[in-house]
C-alpha cells in the first residue's frame, strides 16, 4: 500500500529493458500509459525515469485510459520512423487504480494492479505496421475521477463527498466493445494492407472474457488466436495488454514472423489499436 504507480512501472521497465539487452542509459524516451498516475502534475513517466536511473531520457505520459499502452506504442513507432537519433523506446502500461478508489465501494474488488513493459527499437526487418483509433467524448461522464482537476479542483467538501475517487456514473453499452472492437480492427486490417484472416494473434483490453469471445467470433478467428489474463490478475487496465503479452510470450504462444494486433478500449471512451509483425 505504499507504493506508487511508478512503484509498479519500475519492475516492469526494468525487466523489459535487460530482456533487450539495453540498459537504462540506452533509453531514448518513456512513454507511460496509465489513468491512475503518481499526481495530476508532473508526469509519472518522468518520476519513472528518475527511480530507473534512464537520465538521457525523455518523456510524457499517455492518458487515454485502457487504450494507452497501443497508444504508447504507435507514438514510439512514428517518433523511431521520423528521428534518426531516436534508436530505444521503452513503452510502459501501469495501473493502481484501487488506491483510488473508496474501500466501500462494491467495484473496488475489480481492480487489480500490475505493470508491462515493451522495448521498441530501429530495425531492418519488419515490425510495426500501422494504428487505427476510434474515440466518442459522449460517455466522458459515465465512468471517471471528477474532481481534482479543473473541471471541479479538489475541496474538503468533494473530498467527503467522495467525488475525488473513480466513480461509476452510468452503465456503459456493452455494444461499445461488441461492435467498436471489430470496427477497429478491420479499419487496422484496412488501412494497414492485410485481411483480419491474416492476423495470427490479437490481444484485448482484458474487461470481460465473454465481450472477447464475441468479438472474436465476429472477426472470424478461434480463440486460439487470443489470450485472457483476467481470471489470475483481475482486471489491470492500462497494463493488460502487455501483461497479456508477456504471458503469452512466455507460454511460447506467438511464433516468429506473427502479426500481432493489440486492442485497447479505455473510458471516455478511446480505443486504439497497432500491429506489429513479430
């Protein structure tokens, strides 16, 4: 309980940098997904950078929710494709939401915590291909911490009221991931010159198994072509997705030259998804 978010990046980050054989000095720039930060200001990935010792490194935070870590990602693709300086990316996901949240809220049980980490670095085979994203501000108040920022700065009163912990406000339409989901990825498979028929892995926003399978069936693809982490960790938000992968990488689940899409769905609501050849 007395970690930080930036507590739980920094194993992670850790981790994925000795996998690919860097150090921290190596690093070029952090990019950190989260929508449970250390503090409204300054970044988190900046905090991240301090505690990993990676001083040539810049950084921002991303904050599109559960679609922040296939955000970070094509953000760290485009700026390795546009700056011939920039050679390491370190692309983190992290979640704490359950501190904050109120203890006697029944959707505290929900929230788990947890962390993944992605290296992105200059090659010449391929790797990343292309993003697509889909967003709708309409459902901005249905689920979110709405007070603290400048829309309602924190007070004594909002702070008993409670309003400065992650609320629940109105149901969100299951049909935003049932029918959002497929939308997204054919636009990915689209725009990015390949058949969903061709995708050999794809990785979700780990929120509901059976919206997955739905989706899944949709798409057209088995569920072998999946993988769900929910049922040991719980629901770990922005970093699902690379905790997912990391999974599914260490149980031998996605063989070399694979085209690997990632499928995040975050409040507000955003969506984003990347692919990426393995």
């Amino acid at each position: 309980e007395n970690w930080a978010t930036s507590d739980v990046a920094l194993p992670a980050a850790r981790q994925a940098i000795e996998r690919a054989g860097r150090t921290p000095m190596d690093v070029d720039l952090i990019i950190l997904g989260t929508d449970s930060p250390d503090y409204i200001t300054p970044a988190t990935s900046v905090v991240l950078q301090h505690k990993l010792g990676a001083n040539r490194a810049g950084t921002f935070d991303v904050g599109c929710a559960c679609a922040s870590f296939p955000t970070g990602l094509a953000a760290g693709a485009g700026f390795i494709a546009t700056n011939k300086a920039m050679k390491t990316v370190l692309v983190v996901g992290v979640y704490l939401m359950h501190k904050l949240a109120d203890p006697g809220d029944p959707m505290t049980f929900f929230y788990g915590d947890g962390a993944g980490a992605a290296v992105l670095e200059v090659s010449d085979k391929p790797g990343f291909l292309n993003a697509a994203f889909l967003a709708d501000g309409f459902y901005h108040k249905h689920r979110g911490i709405y007070s603290g920022g400048t829309y309602e700065p924190a007070t004594v009163e909002s702070v008993q009221a409670g309003r400065t912990m992650v609320k629940i406000t109105d149901r969100y339409p299951p049909e935003i991931n049932h029918e959002g989901w497929p939308r997204l990825v054919r636009n990915l498979a689209r725009e990015g010159g390949f058949a969903v028929s061709d995708i050999d892995f794809i990785i979700f926003t780990q929120v509901r198994k059976p919206s997955i399978e739905l989706v899944m069936g949709d798409l057209g693809l088995p569920m072998e072509r999946t993988h769900t982490i929910m049922e040991e960790w719980g629901y770990t938000g922005s970093a699902c997705i690379p905790m997912a992968l990391d999974d599914a990488i260490q149980k031998e689940m996605i063989g070399k030259g694979a085209l690997v899409v990632f499928a995040g769905s975050g409040v507000g609501y955003n969506q984003a998804a990347t692919a990426f050849r393995f």
